[in-house]
C-alpha cells in the first residue's frame, strides 16, 4: 500500500477546506417553483466522480432546455390526419360517447380503476373514433371542445383511431361555433398493408 505524498496531503486540505461551493438553480415552469442544489467545490474541482459528471450533464442540460423558446403548435384538421402518423394538435368537438371497458383493478392498497371510451369526435372536416383513457374520459361530455395536444393516430381493425398518450394532453378548449361534418368519417375507411415486390 502507498502512502500519499505530502503534496497530495495538502491538495486534500486544501479542497476540504473550501466552504463556497458552486449553486444550481433548476426553475420548474409547470410549478412555478425554483430548486436550488448547492454542490461544495470539494466535489467539483476533481471530477473523478462519474456519477457527479452525469449530474453536472443534466443540470447544464436543463438550464439549456429552459433557455430555448416554446414554438407555437400547427393545428391540423382531422381530415389530414394519415394512418401511423403522431404529433397532431388538434381542436376538435365532441359527438358521442360510448364506454368500452370499466373495471377495477387491485394495485397495492388502493384499487385503480381502468376505463376506456370510444368518442366519436371532430371538426368542419371530418369525423374520426378518439380512444380515451382513464382521466380523459371525464373530458368526452357530448358537445366539449376540447383541444388534442401531441395526439397520434393508432390502427385497429385496419381502420384508424385518434389517441392521446402520456406525452400528450387533453385540454378544454373554448367553445367553437364549428359545425362537425358529419358525412366524412375517417374511422369507417378500412386500410390493408400491401407488400409490394420489387424485381
């Protein structure tokens, strides 16, 4: 075993010394909060510490993230809505509701419920089946406006289905005087995967 030198020794004071340390304000914008880290220089001045490295990473990332400007979404119409296709804002009204699945579900000491409704929903355009989930169904009253934030298209039966996942959202939006065009539902054209053979 090897003793340390005395000017490793006096490297070690001198870092253990220090009482000002670097601080690290992560700003919230959904809460409205400020966390403050504050991190001693002892730990910061030997980055010999890959977990410290990956930390340090990810703040800077944040304070980056923060700093960029939100762009403004680009709302589609459910016309223009294509099978496999996701990161659709839409505003669309509520025609009907239908409740597909209710049940419970024991997940530790609380029961879950899990719910699933098909709304027939849209807009001057067109009609098309949204599937919501558990809180989103509250939202399917007949006749809400409602606006679809990073809503996706998903397959069933060969026909298409408008969803919401967890990196979407569903907002009441304000009500429109839009009428839904009834006579344009994109849920009843059927799709068929075609192979096709190059020679």
């Amino acid at each position: 075993m090897t003793r340390p030198t005395n000017r490793d020794e006096e490297e070690r004071r001198r870092l253990m010394g220090r009482e000002e340390g670097r601080t690290i304000a992560i700003k919230s914008v959904e809460k409205g909060m400020e966390n403050v880290l504050r991190i001693p220089n002892r730990f910061l001045s030997v980055c010999s510490n890959p977990r410290l490295d990956l930390l340090l990473q990810i703040f800077k990332g944040i304070e980056m993230a923060e700093s960029k400007t939100l762009r403004k979404p680009i709302f589609t119409k459910v016309d223009q809505l294509r099978p496999g296709t996701s990161g659709h804002t839409v505003t669309i009204k509520v025609v009907n509701t239908k409740m597909v699945l209710q049940k419970g579900r024991p997940d530790g000491p609380q029961v879950r419920q899990i719910r699933i409704a098909e709304s027939l929903v849209g807009d001057e355009t067109g009609m098309i089946i949204f599937t919501a989930r558990n809180e989103q169904v509250d939202f399917m009253k007949e006749g809400a406006t409602l606006t679809l934030r990073n809503a996706k298209i998903d397959m069933f039966k060969g026909s298409m289905r408008l969803a919401v996942d967890k990196w979407g959202r569903v907002e009441v939006a304000e009500p429109d005087s839009f009428k839904v065009k009834e006579d344009n539902n994109l849920s009843l054209i059927e799709y068929e995967l075609i192979n096709i053979v190059e020679e």
